[in-house]
C-alpha cells in the first residue's frame, strides 16, 4: 500500500490493496470564477460602506470640533479632497453613544486658510499628509467595466462560438447521451429477434475489424434504420451492436433536435456528427426519428421554413457526408414506417432496414428467462405455459409481467414468485387490475356471469377457436368480468374458419344474456366492436367476402394523413355490398352461437351458477362442469371465513402469550 493511503486510513476504508479512493475533483469554470468575483467585490462594498466614517461639513461643525478640543489627529488626501480625522476621548463623550469615532470633511485645498494648520497645532490636534495615490482610483473606475465585459463575454460570446448556432447559452449544443460502458449491453441481453441479431452482426464486424472490409473495397452501409411496433427492443438492440463492439455510443431522441428557436435543430445534428467523426469509430442512435423524418410535402404546417424540415435537411447533409473511412454508423429506430421521407430510406443513408417484430413462442420464452434472472422464482413456473398466455406481447411488457408478479409475490410475504402470480400480473399487465373489493348488484352479477358463462361455453366447443383458459366474473379494467384464451401457438396469418369462430365466441356474452335473462345489456360493446372490426377486416382488406371477391378497398391510410378529406376510392353501389357482406357475416355468426348455446341450455346454466359461486374457474373446471361432473372445491366464502379465523387465533394466541 502507498504512502498516501497510509496516511489517509479514513478514506481508503473498505478498499482492498492497490486500490485508491477517487477524491471529487473541482474543476470551476471561468464563469463560476466570474460570479465569485462580483460576490467578493459586493460584499467589499457593503462592507465598506458599513465602515464607512461619518462625514461632517468643514465649517461650522469641523472648525468648531477642533477649537473645542474634541478633534485627536487629521489626515489630509490632497488626490481625493477630503480629511479624515478621529475624535479624541472628550469628543467621543460629548457625542450619543454608538457614534462612529472617525469622520470625513470633503474640502478644496485651494481655500483651505492659510494659518489653519496653526489652528491645528495651537489645538494640540497631530495632522499628517497622505502620499498621492494613482492607481487605486483608476481600478476602482475600471473594475465595474471589466467585470460588465467579461459577464458578456462568458454569458453571449463565448456560448456563441461554442454553440455553434448563433443561439444564446447552449441551445445549439447536441443533448445527447453517451452509453456508460459500466453498464454494457450485449446480444446476450437480447431475445426473440435472432433474425434482427443475425442482419446487424455485419455491422458489428466493421466497427470491430474495419480493414477487414477495406481489403474487398465493400462499403458498409452508413445508416441502419430498426423498424418495429413499441416496446419491441428497437434501442436495446442498438445498445447491443455499441456493447458488443465496444465503442461509445451517443444516444438522442428526435425530438430533442427540436426547440422554440428556429434553427437550433439544425445545429445540433451537426454538432453531434461532429463530435461523432472525433470519436469515431462510434454509434450515433437516433430514436423516434419519425418525429423530425416525416414525408415533405403539401400539408397546413409543412414548408421551407418549417424547423422540422431544417433538422431533416441538416440530417441528410450529414449523412452525404460520410467518407468510406468515417467509422459512424447512424442507427435509428421508428414504429412509423410508412411516414418517413423517402430521402431519409433511399440508398447511401438508411440503406439498411431491419425489422424488429413482436416475439415468438420460442423469443417469449427466452425474454421471460432473461428477466427472472434478478427475481427468485418458485419450481411450479413454467415459462413456456407462461408464453402460450401472452400471445403479441412485447419484450417490454414482458418485462413488465416479470416486476409486477415480483411486486405482488413481495405484498404477500411470499419467499419465491408462483406460477399463480405471474397469471395475475398477466391478466393485470393486459387488462388492469382485479377490482375485488367492488360491491356489486345480485342482478348485474347474474347477467355477468350468463355472458361470460355463454362465451367461456362457445369458446370450448369451437374447435377452430383458441383454447380455452380461463373464465372470471371478477371486474378487471374496464370490463365486468372477461374469459381467457390461451393459444396453442403464434398466428402468422387467420384463416377464414379462425375469424368465423372468433365471431361466434364474440357473441356467446351477448346469446346467453338474451336466453336466460330475457334482456341485453351494454357489457357486449367491446364485443360488438371486437365482431365488427374482425368483419370488417375479412370483407375489406382480406377478401373473405362471398360477393366482392379477393378485392382491396381498405387502402393504405396514407393518404388521410397528407390529404384530408373524403378518399373512398369505391362507389355507393360497392359501399352497399360491403355493408351487406358485413352484415351477413355478423348474422351467421350470431345465429350459430345462439344455435350452440339453446342447444345446450342446462350446461351453460350449469356454468354460469359455478361462476356465481366461485368467480374464477380454469379450463379443466370448466371441462368438468360440461361433461355433467360436479366441482368440489373452496369458495370465495370459505377462504375468507378460514383466512377470518386464522387471524383470530393469532391474535387469541399472542394475547395468551402476553397475560
């Protein structure tokens, strides 16, 4: 251990050998310099002007001090013109108490007497002559204009070069993160986009070995644009090509580029290329680039003076700029594709475009392990029963499910997380949270619990359907109770028979409440929009309608964005047939739910009464009521008087313990 450690055992407390504790280091700024200074030269003034001596005038007070004894010894400042005297013991008695005991009498030495200085000896006053001071008075007129000019110069000019935009402080500076290589991001940190892994590893490679491509002559492509819905793992990738490469990694959103000022944005794209070219071989991410890369064109705010359009042009700048031996890559990463200037995604900039897709079966299973790792986790969780339950969820949400069912598995004091708390955090994560405590109407609890009993029974019985998992009345989100499908696998597309069956399943809430209750309530609108969208899909964009054919008349919804108004590119004739398609498929499906459902009256009765009972039942008791079995199991009533009585004989118990 060094000397300098030996000395300081306080501060290397904790540390193993060789190692030295990082004292904080103050590195002030001419600025903060500046500002001392006026602090230092205002607490002077007051301090002086605290002290400062009383000043009396020459006569009559002056003259009548000295005749009067009351005056100890004068100094005269011929420069300044003033004389500055100190009272003697018989002054000081005859004034109040607390005054100051020197004074100050401005005079013109031009009309001093001539015998005063005999005045003064006769008096028994000492007097003295002060030197002439030069240069005092000169800095004291000068200090303020000093100080004035270098507040302006820190405050405007300095930040002016520095800006590097004309703009005042910093405004013209790049606000950009810079990735802490403490907290390095690997692929290994990465799941269920392998195929998006695999199209940036090339990338990897260049920034890695970058002579390695020289030698062919091939050219790496200058901009990889990542395309894919939120939450999908857009900028974890790119955090994964910088970890991975090991090379600094600035980061920025695009709408930081974007101020009040005009022309700030604009400057800051190009102080950041320029400090990227300095630090090359780096990543320049840029996130949510939509927000300055929209399409130019005719619109109410869009021109050539727009600021956006600026900070897109300034982009496209750069980017031309690159030279094969800049080793910058642009990495940028939009959910809206569709909208981005096609000079932005033309060749020589984002010539690159690698989709990042919502995950798998398998990439679920994968993220799910990733994110258990900083959790405990109990022997009953299965992460593959897990990802069949979250179909099109995304790695965020995920992730999301995994802290959550931590949360909850932590509120119950449990050890480990269960299986039965990431289902909850999963139906919470999709849906909301359980409203368990809602008091609820015996008559809309009944309803409620014929709807979901209707559409838990249709699910069950339509094999083209998803599976069934599990059924609940308890309130959650915004719906009275809801019914669960666990699929058996990832969709890529929906043949005809899936959508009808999803019809039907759709319509069993709204059958059962029309057969057994005799009315209909408005819990089916989610239902009904739910049917009507799906309709509406299969007769317009999928071309699953009889009459129309295989035609598209959604169109691309591009244009409603740059040209409102009316864009129907069909006539009202075809707009009677889709309708009429529509309303068809919405029927049938109607009639073949009511058909199942008046086919097997006492089963659904059967089901929605164990609902009543017991609020929740998975698919096998479900399957246990259809078949004519009957269930056995705790009910809500039961757990509580149990949980009731459990706390009663603690309380019982440490009562005893006290007495």
């Amino acid at each position: 251990m060094s000397n300098d450690l030996k000395k300081n055992p306080q501060e290397t407390r904790g540390l193993k050998d060789g190692q030295r504790k990082n004292l904080p280091r103050y590195n002030r700024s001419p600025l903060g310099w500046l500002v001392i200074g006026l602090v230092v030269m205002t607490a002077m003034l007051v301090v002086n002007r605290y002290h400062r001596a009383e000043e009396i005038p020459f006569s009559p007070d002056f003259t009548e001090a000295v005749a009067n004894g009351h005056v100890e010894e004068v100094v005269f400042q011929r420069s300044r013109g003033v004389i500055i005297g100190k009272y003697s013991a018989e002054g000081m008695a005859a004034r109040p108490a607390g005054a100051s005991q020197t004074f100050q009498v401005s005079y013109d030495p031009e009309l001093l007497p001539d015998n005063f200085l005999v005045t003064l000896k006769e008096n028994n006053v000492g007097y003295d002559f002060a030197k002439p001071e030069f240069w005092s008075p000169i800095l004291w007129q000068l200090l303020p204009i000093v100080l004035f000019a270098a507040f302006i110069y820190f405050i405007f000019i300095r930040n002016m070069r520095m800006g590097g935009g004309g703009m005042l402080m910093s405004f013209g500076r790049s606000r950009h993160k810079v990735q802490n290589r403490e907290h390095r991001v690997t692929f290994a940190d990465v799941a269920g986009i392998d195929e998006a892994k695999e199209e940036v590893a090339e990338t990897v490679e260049f920034l890695k070995n970058p002579k390695k491509f020289k030698k062919i002559g091939g050219r790496i492509p200058r901009g990889v644009l990542l395309v894919g819905p939120p939450g999908c793992g857009k900028t974890l990738l790119a955090k994964a090509i910088a970890g991975e490469s090991d090379v600094p990694f600035f980061s920025i959103s695009g709408s930081d580029f974007v101020e009040m000022f005009v022309g700030v944005g604009a400057s800051r794209v190009r102080d950041l290329f320029k400090q990227a070219k300095e630090n090359s071989p780096c990543i320049i991410f840029l996130d949510e680039i939509d927000a300055i890369g929209r399409k130019r064109g005719p619109g109410f705010v869009s021109g050539g003076h727009d600021e956006r359009e600026q900070t897109l042009n300034a982009i496209l700048v750069e980017m031309d700029g690159f030279d094969t031996n800049d080793q910058v890559i642009v990495i940028a990463a939009t959910n809206r594709k569709d909208i981005l200037d096609h000079a932005l995604t033309r060749p020589g900039r984002f010539d690159r475009q690698v989709v990042v897709p919502l995950p798998d079966l398998k990439g679920r299973v994968e993220i799910l392990k990733i994110h258990a790792r900083s959790i405990r986790v109990g022997p009953d969780v299965d992460f593959e029963r897990l990802a069949r339950g979250t179909p099109m969820f995304s790695g965020a949400e995920l992730e999301a499910l995994i802290n959550e069912a931590a949360i909850s598995a932590s509120m119950a004091n449990k050890d480990y997380v269960e299986m039965s708390d990431m289902e909850e955090a999963r139906d919470k994560v999709r849906w909301g949270r359980a409203k368990k405590s809602r008091v609820i109407d015996e008559y809309d609890k009944r309803l409620t619990a014929f709807h979901e009993a209707g559409h838990a029974f249709v699910q069950s019985k339509l094999k083209d359907a998803d599976p069934l998992h599990k059924v609940s009345i308890i309130p959650r989100g915004p719906m009275g109770g809801a019914t669960f499908a666990l699929p058996e696998k990832d969709r890529l597309f929906y043949t005809k028979r899936y959508c009808v069956a999803q019809l039907q399943v759709c319509f069993g809430g709204r059958v059962a409440e029309a057969v057994f209750c005799d009315d209909i309530s408005s819990g089916a609108q989610s239902d009904i929009k739910q049917a009507t969208a799906i309709a509406r899909e299969m007769v317009l964009t999928w071309g699953m309608g009889d009459e129309l054919g295989p035609i598209d008349y959604g169109g691309d919804g591009l244009s409603d964005m740059y040209y409102p108004g009316p864009t129907r590119e069909y006539s009202e004739k075809t707009a009677e047939l889709i309708d009429r398609e529509i309303k068809k498929l919405i029927d049938d499906a109607y009639t073949k739910a009511r058909s199942l459902i008046e086919g097997s009256r006492d089963r659904v009765e059967a089901l929605a009464k164990a609902l009543l009972k017991y609020e929740t039942l998975d698919a096998s008791e479900v399957e246990m009521i259809l078949s004519g079995r009957e269930l056995e199991k705790p009910t809500v009533s039961d757990l509580l008087a149990l949980e009731q009585k459990k706390t009663e004989e603690q309380t019982a118990e440490a009562e005893n313990a006290t007495a």
